[in-house]
C-alpha cells in the first residue's frame, strides 16, 4: 500500500540508538499507551474524519493493538520517510501504515506481522478510450515516488516477503511522473484524459475510495500485483515484537481483522485471493 523507500534509512539508521531488549513493551506499559504511526492523509487507511480524529483501516488495527494490549490508544503522523527510516527513539511505538516489508527496510525495521494484502492497480481518466492494459504501455502514468508502484513501472520492483503472490510486469510506461502522495497523482488526472497523465497506478482501495469521493476515474484491468503489508517497530525489542505477532494472529483467526476490512474496503483483504 504506502510503501515509499527511505534512501538514507542506513544513514539514518547508524546516527540512531537502538531500543534496549524489552524497552518498547515495557515503555507501553507502564504509561499505558500505545502511540502508533501512520499518515493523516491516506484514506481509506488512515484520515482526519468529520469529528477530526484519526479514522481508517489502519487506525482501526492500531486501536484493537491497543485494546488487546490493555492500554489506551494514540496516534502520530510522521512524515513518511521518518516512520521508514528507523531510529524512532521512542518517539512512537508502532506504524501501522499499510508498509511493504521490504528486504531494504528490514535493515531498519522489524516487521512482526503481515496484517493484510492490498491489489495494486490502474486507473484511467472516465473519458478514457482505454479499456485494458496493454493499451497503457507507453502512456503518461503517474504513481507515488519512492514506492512499489513508481518501482513496478520501472521494472525493478522486489517483493521478498514470504507469501507474497508472483507477478509480471504487465505496462511499461512511455513516461512515469512520480508525485509526494497518490492523492496528487489523482489531482492530475482527474484535469482531463492525457491532460497531465494518461493514468494512474496506486493501490486498488485508495483508487476507489477516490472515485467514491468524486474522482473522475476508473479502473482498468485486474490488480497488477499483490503485496503484503505488515506493522512495522523499530529495532531492539523482541518481546515487543512477539506480543504484536501474538495479536495480530489472534485477529486473523477470531474474524477482527476480516470484519474490519470488510468494513473499510467492502471486502476482505486478509487473504491472498
């Protein structure tokens, strides 16, 4: 889902002090409250709703985290690249942010647990001739920079955690215009077909949580690939990470995390289809 790539997470990483064993875990519990990280713009996923608080999928997991933990919930919104990075220092606790658990990442990162899988895929302009996928080879597509999808379209996209599905490389785009947030991918093309893109790529719920907020936009084709997105910690605290995979599998085999993506994107993404 959002899954931008941290260049200088190395860097980044070896100016930080890694958590001591146990210091996140017991950090959360004796303040009892668990700070979780994720964006404030990204919806379904995570957004300010009608009453300004933070709403969405990822919310919703992070508030369960929470509660099963037996603590209260808060929440942050980091720049991107800072929950990427590593190094937290503390300053939150978790990210649930729909992050790819990349090999690159997992230099910085832990990744406890796989929470669902998101289809990536095409969108087009609804005055668009296009009507399937081969017909975008060569086009002007617009996708997140630093990302899965800006990777998939240059041909160079590595996906190396278990489970995740096979795929192809199915467009190869005539032009690739990279953009801050998906949203502004969806700003352009939603001025006109081939006005400033010929199409978009993101993730399949983000493109139709647009299209149900008024974009001008449909999908083309069947998702292009399939990626798995987990919470991530920081490094240093495997008690910490065990008690997340803990309730994390506790959530995919009592239902929560199936009701809770049916609720958000209307079906249920905990399982590879």
């Amino acid at each position: 889902m959002k899954t931008k790539l941290a260049v200088l997470a190395a860097a980044v990483a070896m100016l930080a002090s890694p958590a001591l064993a146990g210091e996140t875990l017991d950090r959360v519990m004796k303040t009892g409250k668990l700070t979780m990280a994720s964006e404030a713009d990204y919806p379904p996923q995570s957004f300010l709703n009608d009453n300004n608080e933070m709403d969405g999928f990822d919310v919703s997991v992070g508030k369960e985290i929470a509660k099963r933990l037996g603590v209260e919930f808060a929440s942050v919104t980091p720049a991107w690249e800072m929950m990427v990075s590593g190094g937290w220092s503390g300053r939150w606790d978790v990210a649930v942010g729909s992050m790819t658990p990349t090999k690159a990442r997992a230099e910085v990162l832990n990744f406890p647990a796989i929470y669902y899988y998101t289809p990536a895929a095409f969108a087009v302009h609804t005055d668009s001739k296009v009507q399937s996928l081969d017909e975008l080879n060569g086009k002007v597509i617009g996708s997140c920079g630093g990302c899965t999808y800006d990777a998939y379209l240059m041909q160079d996209l590595v996906i190396d955690a278990e489970g995740t599905p096979p795929f192809e490389y199915q467009v190869k785009a005539g032009e690739l215009k990279t953009y801050e947030s998906d949203t502004n991918a969806f700003d352009d093309l939603r001025l006109g077909d081939g006005v400033r893109l010929d199409a978009v790529f993101s993730a399949l719920p983000t493109i139709q949580e647009a299209i149900k907020n008024g974009y001008p936009m449909r999908v083309v084709g069947e998702p292009a690939f399939y990626e798995p997105l987990a919470v991530a910690t920081d490094k240093g605290d495997p008690e910490f990470d065990a008690k997340i995979a803990e309730i994390i599998a506790e959530m995919h085999k009592d239902g929560t995390l199936k009701a809770l993506s049916e609720k958000w994107y209307g079906v249920d993404l905990t399982t590879v289809k």
